[in-house]
C-alpha cells in the first residue's frame, strides 16, 4: 500500500487540489439536504415565512400584537418599523434587531393566531379547531384594542400570559412556538401577499440549490479530470520505469521472472495499479469528509435519531469484516492465476505449429482449459463474494430508512421533527453510511492493487547484474581495433551447481574468421553471450583490444559489435526500418548494400514495395531463411568492428550460404568474425576453429588441422560429410 501513496506522492500538488476541490464537492452536497428541508418545511409548510417577525404589517395587527407584548418590546417593535403607507402597512426597517423581534414577537404571535382560530371556530358553532381567516384576524384586533382602553386592562392581560405560559411544560411550548409563523401567514394573506412571499422564497431558495448543485458537478468534473490525469501519468511512469528495467536486464533476470510475468505486470498490474489511483483520489479523499461532514450536520440537530446511525454503520462494519476475509485471499490468488493463464497462451501460440503438426490441440486445449477454468473459478468466487454483499448493502440501507421513518414519524407526532428535518435526516444518514460503504469498496481493491504494485516494484528493485562500472575505460585510440581475446574463462548459470564453460582461452583477431563448433548443448551460444555481457563471466576475463568487457559501458562494446542471433528477430515496420534498426548513421546505401551482401536482394526485389515493404510483427510474413538473411543485413550494415553470428546460417541452403560468406569475407576483410555454427561447411574455410565438448575447448586449429588431431572434429565431420567429400578436401590441401 505504500507503495501505491508513494506514486500518488510523486504527484502531490495535483492531490491537493483535489482534495480542496472534494471540499467544496462535499459542501455542496452537505448543503443540499438542509435546502431540502428549508423548502419542505419553511418554503411548503410555512409558506415561505422564516421568521415570527412580519417583513410588513397592518397597522391594526401591530397595535394588536404590541397590546400583548412588555411596554419595552412594545417600543422596541414600533421603532423598528416605518410609518403606515396609504393602505396602512408598515415595513420592517433593514436596521432592525431583528433577534430581539424574534423573542418579542413569537409569543404574542402565537397568542393572536389561538384566539382568531378561537373565534373562527365559535362563529362556526364548533369546538373543533378551525383555520382563520384575515377576517377573524381583525375581529380579534379589533376586540383587543377595544378592551386595551379599560384602565389596567393592559397590565391584566400581561400578568394573564406570563401565568399562562409558565404552567406549560418545555414541549409545549416548542410546539406553540413553532406556530408562531401561522399568524404572519394569516397577516400576508390578509395583505394578498401571501402567494408572492411563498414564491419569492422557493424561487430564491431553489436558485441556490441550483447554484450548488452546479458547482458540485463543475467540482466533480474538474476533480475526475485531475484525478484521470494523475492516475494515467503513473501508468506511463510505471510503464517507463518497469520497460527501462527490463530493457537493461541480463538473461538471468529475464529468466527469473519469464516473459510472461513480465507482460502481465507492465500491462494488468500496472492497470490494477492506475485504476486505484483513480478510485483513491476520488473515494477515499471523498468518504472521510463527506462522511464526518454527515455526523456533524447530525449531530447539531436535536433529533435524538443519532442512535439509528450507529446501529447502521455497526452492521456495515461486520458485514465487511466477514466479506473481507472470506475474499481477500482469493485476490491475491488472481493475479498468480493471470500470470499462468498468460504463460500458457505465450506458449501456445507461438508453438502453434508443433502442436499441429504433433496433433496436439485436444492436449493443449485441455491445458489452457485449466488455466482459464482456474482463474474463472477464482473470479466468480470473488465476484459472488462481492454480488452478494450488494443485497445486504441494501437491506442495512433500507432498514435504516425505515427506522428513521418509523421513529422520526412519532417524532413529528409529538411536535419535535418536522417532516423537511426528516428528509434531510435521511439524506445525511445515506450519505454517512454511502461514506462508510465507499470505503469498504476501496478496501477490498486495494489489496489486490497492493500485490500489483508488490510485484511492479520487484521487477523494478530487481538490479540488473549487469551494469556499466562506475569509471568506465576507453578502447585504445589508435592500433588494431577489434582483437576478442578469452583469458581462462569460467562460467556458471545462476542457480546451477556446474560450469556450462570451463577455462575457455582463445584470440580472435581482425581480418580473420574464428568458428566454434561443437554438439548441441556444448557451450557455443553460451560462449559467444559472453562477449555483449548478456551474461557476465563467473571467471577469467574476456577483452577487446586488451581492455576488459566489464570496464566499458555497455553502449560502447555494443557499439562495437554487430550481433545476429540464433533465432533472427524483426521488428514491425518495414525492411528498411529493421535494416537500419543499428544506428541513425545507417544510409539508404549502406542498408541496399548489407542486403546484397546477405543474399537478401533477389527477394526484396520481387516484392511490389521493395524496400519499404511492411514487415509483420516478429517477421511473420517472411520466411525463416528471409528472416535469417535480414538479420545478418542488419548486422552489415552497422559496419562493427566485430561480427557475431550465432549459428546465423541454418536456415539457408548451400548455395546461398557460400554465396554469403564469399561476399561476407570480402566486405568483413578487416573486421574481427565469430561463427557459432553446425555445419562444417560453415566454418570449413575459417581461420581458427574451436571445438567445444561439454563446455571445454577439445580442440582448436584449422580445418586440416582439426581432420589430424581432433577426434571429436573428426566425428562431427564424419557425421556430416561423406567420404569421397573428405577424401576431396584432403587431396585438395
């Protein structure tokens, strides 16, 4: 896991600001719920009306509500509002204390609205509650201004109120509070206001939903590009970094993890990897706020449904727990099982003829079979696993619901919730527990992105057992270039217990051919590895013009040599793209000239494109003797000083491998040639010819030489030569 905020570290500005853009996301989604509520409850319920103190008022309902208000807060009301306009109507001035209104005001409301309901309903003839209307409302004025004039008759009525509302208990008394609003709405209807009012507040409080909620999608937006980006550069940095590994690894590390691990970790683990990115930086940042701004918002209400929530979350908890243990080992077993379903696909289908021509599709098919059966198996577990805790998902979140209607119903039954306070309960409650639910998603990916980034960091901390020497030497700057000398070479593959070469000394000079030849598995392609450090010897030492492989840097002996290997390797593009793959120096005339040499012409020619004629991934669309033949061109036109060909004319017949060599021995007259080859028609005219026996040099001479002292040269050309042939070549000596 650190491994993985340790990429995301590599990126902390961008994190930053997306975590102040989730921020302002989670404000505005915190903020919703209470808007709800206000329209629900003030802009639906109360028609708009926020506070017991009227934005405007008749003068009559004024004088009312002062007669049941102290003398100070009867002066405090009539100096906060202005003189009566033409209709009588006074309007709160925009100084006013509008707190201190509030407290004298809510009482007197409560008390006007019950008697103009008291006398609604004895107009009726009923002792039901009945709503008033503008007319009981002035009624009622009218009857208090008329008993004010009564000596006393004020301070009577005031003494009445205080001993009236001392003997309600506090729940009482929130309730008669709360329908302190009802007598503003009765006093904006008697004005023909009311419908203005209620829409002037829902058009205004829905605007700043709106705005909210536009601001919540441009946030969300702005962080999912941030977030995408981040996610998307750490998969190219991973990508990069994994690929120059790789691209400076020996053999040893190449065959430690195969190729097929390796492709599965630069592509599916490097996936897994980015993908979490995205989710860290768009869920884990986003829970936690979202979901403590949900406890706050709830815990600042009285609504004592608090409990409901920890019950919730308790239960999401152990669901978790149990669904995390039963899953995760199965996550880790996944990627161990992609890695072997890849591997079997690698070798299937690059084998595809061998099993064809041994008949063995019905095998091979069980095989990958097996593998996808294996990983199929594991993914449906998992899967199921976590299909099945959608359904308990639900059911904690739905019962949640219900507990909070059921509870909060009686709640708004005794006068303590209204039912816009309970749809924003609601609405915080699913967001908590939405926060919690996030989260328990990310905990179950990131152990599976924990193994991913587990073994992309393998292959990266992997060394390399090559690598250039700190202070790298230069090749001499003038005198014979090219001299490949072998010192009591030794050497071992890692993990094995025996040496593959053992005291290994020969020179092999400019202008000359030096071939080794040998059985199959004797050493000889192990031998001539040594030379561009695939491997490094295990003793000894081998140089180039006296100065030891080891101390130059790797791009100055590759620069050296011109390699063709045992399998001729192509890369897609074109012919020309592959000949030239050796250099940018390399010309349009060097390439044509390095084909020619390479028998390669003739065939390039009878291609409608010539040159540029595409060339398949992996050279599919050549034949192995075209193959072979590119490949040695590639080598030519480089113009090394040292040749390296590791059994590089096999797939050739005889006549185009003497055509070859002769033009080869021509352009090659002054460089330094290595032939690993099988043939002894190959190596008949070289130079020096080693014999290799189980990793020793048995033999070491001329061709004639070799026919005289060598038994083991003599069997191999015994084996391939007849004996008129051998007696030919004697006689021709």
């Amino acid at each position: 896991m650190t491994k993985i905020f340790k990429q995301l570290g590599r990126h902390w500005a961008a994190c930053l600001a997306v975590v102040v853009l989730l921020i302002v996301q989670a404000y505005c989604d915190l903020s919703l719920p209470d808007y709800t509520s206000k329209i629900v409850d003030t802009g639906i319920q109360q028609g708009g009306i926020e506070s017991p103190v009227p934005d405007t008022v008749r003068s009559t309902t004024l004088q009312a509500l002062e007669l049941l208000m102290s003398e100070d807060d009867a002066a405090l009301t009539d100096e906060a509002y202005s003189d009566p306009d033409a209709d009588g109507v006074r309007t709160l001035k925009p100084d006013a204390d509008t707190a201190a209104l509030e407290n004298a005001f809510t009482t007197p409301d409560v008390v006007l609205y019950m008697a103009a309901a008291k006398n609604a309903a004895t107009a009726a003839g009923t002792t039901d509650t009945v709503a008033p209307t503008a007319y009981d409302l002035d009624a009622v004025a009218t009857q208090l201004a008329a008993a004010s004039q009564a000596p006393g008759a004020r301070e009577m009525l005031q003494s009445q109120l205080t001993d009236g509302l001392a003997q309600l208990d506090e729940t009482v008394a929130d309730s008669l509070s709360s329908q302190a609003m009802l007598l503003v709405a009765l006093e904006y209807d008697a004005q023909g206001i009311a419908h203005d009012v209620q829409m002037s507040y829902l058009l205004r409080t829905g605007g700043q939903m709106l705005a909210l909620t536009l601001l919540m999608v441009a946030v969300a937006v702005a962080v999912g590009f941030i977030a995408s980006r981040v996610s998307a550069a750490i998969g190219r940095d991973l990508r990069r970094d994994v690929f120059r590994t790789v691209v400076g690894y020996s053999n040893a590390e190449i065959e430690k993890f195969s190729t097929a691990s390796l492709i599965t970790r630069t592509t599916n683990d490097i996936q897994q990897v980015q993908f979490v990115c995205v989710i860290l930086l768009r869920m884990v940042a986003y829970a936690p706020i979202l979901g403590i701004g949900g406890i706050m918002h709830v815990a600042s209400g009285n609504t004592g449904l608090e409990w409901i929530i920890f019950v919730a979350v308790a239960a999401l908890l152990a669901l978790i727990a149990v669904l995390m243990n039963v899953a995760m080992p199965k996550f880790k077993q996944m990627q161990v099982l992609v890695d072997r379903l890849n591997l079997v696909s690698r070798e299937i289908l690059t084998g595809i003829m061998p099993i064809r021509a041994f008949s063995r599709e019905a095998f091979e098919e069980k095989r990958f079979d097996r593998a996808n059966t294996d990983l199929m198996k594991t993914q449906l577990f998992t899967n199921r696993t976590m299909v099945a805790m959608m359904p308990f998902m639900t059911l904690i979140m739905n019962g949640t619901s219900l507990l909070i209607v059921w509870f909060g119903g009686k709640a708004m039954d005794l006068g303590s919730m209204q039912v816009g306070e309970m749809i924003a309960f609601i609405t915080y409650t699913m967001q908590i527990v939405m926060s919690f639910l996030m989260l328990s998603m990310v905990a179950v990916m990131l152990p599976r992105a924990g193994v991913a980034a587990d073994r992309i960091d393998e292959v990266i901390k992997t060394p390399s057992t090559i690598h250039d020497p700190a202070a790298p030497k230069a090749l001499p700057a003038d005198g014979t270039h090219g001299v490949v000398a072998f010192h009591d070479v030794s050497f071992r593959y890692p993990g094995s217990d025996e040496d593959a070469l053992e005291h290994i000394s020969f020179t092999a000079r400019p202008g000359e051919t030096t071939a080794i030849i040998g059985s199959t598995g004797c050493g000889k392609s192990t031998l001539l590895n040594l030379i561009p450090r695939f491997y490094d010897v295990t003793e000894g030492s081998v140089t180039i013009d006296g100065v030891d492989v080891r101390d130059m840097t790797q791009a100055q002996l590759h620069d050296e040599l011109g390699y063709v290997p045992q399998k001729g390797v192509l890369f897609s593009g074109t012919i020309t793209s592959n000949l030239k793959f050796g250099g940018d120096h390399i010309t349009d005339a060097d390439a044509e000239q390095a084909a020619e040499i390479a028998q390669a012409t003739e065939f390039i020619s009878a291609k409608p494109e010539g040159f540029d004629s595409p060339i398949a991934q992996g050279g599919s669309n050549v034949s192995g003797g075209q193959k072979q033949r590119l490949s040695i061109a590639r080598a030519i036109a480089k113009h090394p000083q040292i040749y390296l060909f590791d059994d590089s004319f096999s797939a050739l017949d005889y006549k185009t491998d003497v055509a070859l060599r002769r033009a080869l021995k021509a352009k090659t007259d002054n460089a330094t040639v290595i032939i690993v080859a099988q043939r002894i028609s190959t190596v008949l005219h070289a130079n020096q010819i080693l014999v290799l026996d189980e990793g020793r040099i048995v033999g070491k001479g001329t061709h004639a030489q070799l026919m005289e002292s060598c038994p083991a040269y003599q069997e191999i050309a015994r084996s391939q030569l007849s004996q008129k042939e051998l007696n030919l070549q004697k006689e021709g000596e």
